[in-house]
C-alpha cells in the first residue's frame, strides 16, 4: 500500500500561489472615472493637484479677527463683512470683525476664529453687519485650518496598488482627481462539476442537492472586482471537462471550479486539466478544506489561464477561497498577498478535541466581546458560514479553553480584502 502523501501547510500552499501567479500578473491598465472606480486597483499614483485646503479657512461658525485687537474678554467690534462657505472676503479692517461661517475663507488679516457661542451680536447703526462682543481672549490660529494642513500639491495621497475604498475615491476627488488609472478586471471564469447538481427552481429529483457554491462563489468574485463568466453545471464526464476548460480559458485570466478535485472515480477535473494544460492536486494541512487544485489551461495561441480548483462542500470551498481564491486573485494583481493577521479576543467556548489540521472555526462575536462557537463545524453546513462574523485561525492540535486568546478572522475583512 502507498504511504499517504503529507499534508501540505496552507503557508507553503499560499506561496506556491503567489509565485504561480507571478507570470501571470494583469498589466493592462485602464482610465476610469473616480466616481465609478470602488474595488477598483490603482496602476499609477495620485497626486494632488493643488493644496488642502486650497487656502486658510475656519473650522466653525464665529468671527474671524485680529487676536490683538480682543486684548481682553468684552471687547465690542463692529462686523465688517459676512464670509459664507464658496465666496472669499475681503482683506479685513483693522479693529473690525468678518461673521464667517464653517469652511469660509479667512480674509488678508485675520488670524483668529471666535466662535458664535463665545461671542453676543449686538446692534450697530454704523455697521451693516451690526457689532460683536467677544467674550473670550482669542489665541493667534485657533479655529483656522491652514492651507496645505492635510495635502501639499504635488503629495502622492494614494500608491499604485491600492484597492479603492470608498473613502480612497473622497481623497481622490478631494485633490481633483476625475479620472485614476486602473488594472483590468480579472477575467474570471467558474463552472461546477456533479451530476447530482440541479438549480434551485427546478423540481428536486431523488439524489439531487441544489447547487449553492455556484451563488456564493459567484457572488464572492463579484465581491473582489471580478469580471466574471458563469459556465454552470458541467457534467460528470471528462469530455466534457475539458470542454468546459477549453471555453473558460479564451479570454479569462483564472478558471475556478468546485468539486472534481478528489481521487474518485467520477472527479475528472484532473485528467481534464492534464490534458488540456497542467494541474496540482494538493491535500492541505487545513479543516475545512483538505483537497485543493492549482494549475493552468493552455490556450490556442500559447498562452495560458489559471486554473484553481476548490473542494466541493460548500463551507470548504467558502472558506477555500477566502484563504487561497483571494490570495491568488490579489497576487494577478499586483496587491500585497498575505492574510490579514488577525485580531486578538477571547474565546467564549470550550473546544478540546483539536484536530491536527489547521483549523478555520465560524465565530461569532457575543453580547460581552467574546466569541462563540457556531456548534456544527461541519464542512457541510453552510448555515455556520451565515450565521459567522468570522473564523477562529487555530494551530494544528491546540485545544481552547473560555477565556484564551484566539486570532479571530472577520469574514467582512477575507471577503473584500
């Protein structure tokens, strides 16, 4: 009898990803507007073109003055001019007061902002803004933001490489930025494998399961940014495999399946994929999760597309993906590839029958800050995976007692990473 092959550490399993995706980084690029670009990844810098903010402003509703002519609290100063937000003052008289309001420009000669609630407006019949009272000694500089406080032109405010967060599209607008170059789209295209698959709508016949990783993994390369070509349900034929991979590899950068990746008699996946280009299959040190494929399929003019085949249980192939799917996925684009490390917190559950596998547990967050553990772990069960905010990462054979540290994994953070 064989001895078994070992098992392959997911460290080892991500770096052999990283470094199969290396020739085939996506380098084609792309202008696209910022107001369209969330997801997207940066090809080129961001530089800003101008400072901000453009020019001295207030950061409250109050008066802008001269500190020296307040040289004590009740001073009376007539009020000049109103400086609303968008329209600039003018240069500020001597012993006068400008009312100005939240993001006004500070007019030539004033170096200081009162605030409305430390100052009482009063009638005046030589002003036609009134008077104010100042109620307090201002200090030169307070309430003003200086032009160039958060950006100096020219600064890069955003690096090639990053992915676009909503609030890295405000910076990009904020320093004028309409239009950022952009990768492409990973091309990605996904199919299952499994006669025993049908799509819900359809009457179930004996034997059948609906085909559920087909939604999730779907939705999952939406989720990263993905361009992506659904091929549906291939058959359990290997004919029919390497047709589907013929297809899915014209015009795609990767091919995702689910299932087919064991050693059955009815997992044609490999043979498929030989035939038509080079595959791995891996056993990996990791629960849920164990069988994983990597390789490529070649296409007619001699290049080739990523092929990486995930388990077929639909919390292995979730979590799969989450772990290995997206460290391929950031790598093709030039994104740094490593997991996220983790957060510490404190394990609201026993759990003292580890397995020598590493191990991903669905957690959730509890009303007093500790996790709880979803109690079916199984690789079946996709109802953990819902009701999960995320994976517990646990070493190979450590058991936990309530009260440990444990590295937990939020799902929101491995799903859009």
């Amino acid at each position: 009898m064989n001895a078994a092959r070992p098992l392959l550490s997911l460290d080892d399993a991500l770096a052999r990803l990283v470094e199969g995706a290396a020739p085939h980084r996506i380098t084609q690029t792309e202008p696209l507007s910022s107001f369209d670009a969330l997801g997207r990844v940066l090809a080129a810098d961001v530089r800003s073109l101008l400072d901000v903010p453009p020019e001295d402003n207030t950061a409250m509703d109050g008066y802008a003055l001269r500190a020296a002519d307040v040289p004590s609290a009740g001073a009376l100063l007539p009020v000049s001019q109103r400086i609303p937000a968008g329209v600039p003052g003018r240069p500020l008289t001597t012993g006068t007061a400008a009312r100005i309001f939240t993001g006004g420009q500070m007019p030539a000669g004033a170096d200081a902002v009162v605030m409305q609630e430390q100052c009482e407006a009063v009638a005046d019949n030589h002003s036609e803004f009134g008077a104010v009272r100042v109620d307090t000694v201002p200090a030169r500089g307070q309430w003003i933001r200086l032009r160039g406080e958060d950006v100096l032109a020219d600064a890069v405010v955003l690096h090639a490489g990053t992915r676009l967060t909503p609030q890295a599209l405000g910076m990009a607008a904020s320093v004028g930025s309409g239009t950022l170059t952009v990768v492409r789209r990973p091309r990605v295209a996904v199919f299952s494998t499994g006669d025993e698959l049908m799509m819900p709508g359809e009457p179930l016949r004996p034997g059948a399961i609906y085909n559920s990783n087909r939604f999730t993994l779907r939705a999952l390369l939406l989720s990263a940014g993905c361009a992506v070509q659904d091929l549906g349900i291939v058959p359990d034929r290997l004919d029919a495999t390497r047709a589907a991979l013929r297809e899915a590899a014209t015009g795609n950068d990767l091919i995702v399946t689910c299932g087919g990746v064991s050693v059955g008699d009815e997992d044609h996946l490999k043979p498929a994929a030989q035939a038509e280009g080079e595959l791995q299959n891996w056993q990996l040190a990791i629960k849920p999760g164990k069988p994983l494929a990597f390789g490529h399929i070649r296409r007619g003019d001699g290049t080739a597309a990523l092929l990486l085949g995930l388990p077929g249980n639909p919390v292995s192939a979730f979590v799969t993906w989450l772990l290995c799917g997206t460290t391929l996925l950031r790598a093709m684009q030039g994104l740094p590839a490593a997991l996220p490390p983790g957060l510490p917190m404190r394990a609201g559950f026993d759990w003292p029958k580890p397995d020598k596998r590493r191990e991903f547990l669905r957690v959730r967050i509890a009303a007093d800050d500790t996790l709880e553990l979803f109690a079916n772990q199984s690789s079946g069960v996709l109802t953990s995976a819902v009701w999960a905010d995320g994976l517990v990462d646990n070493p190979p054979g450590q058991g936990i007692a309530r009260g440990d540290s444990v590295r937990f994994m939020p799902l929101a953070g491995l799903i859009a990473r």
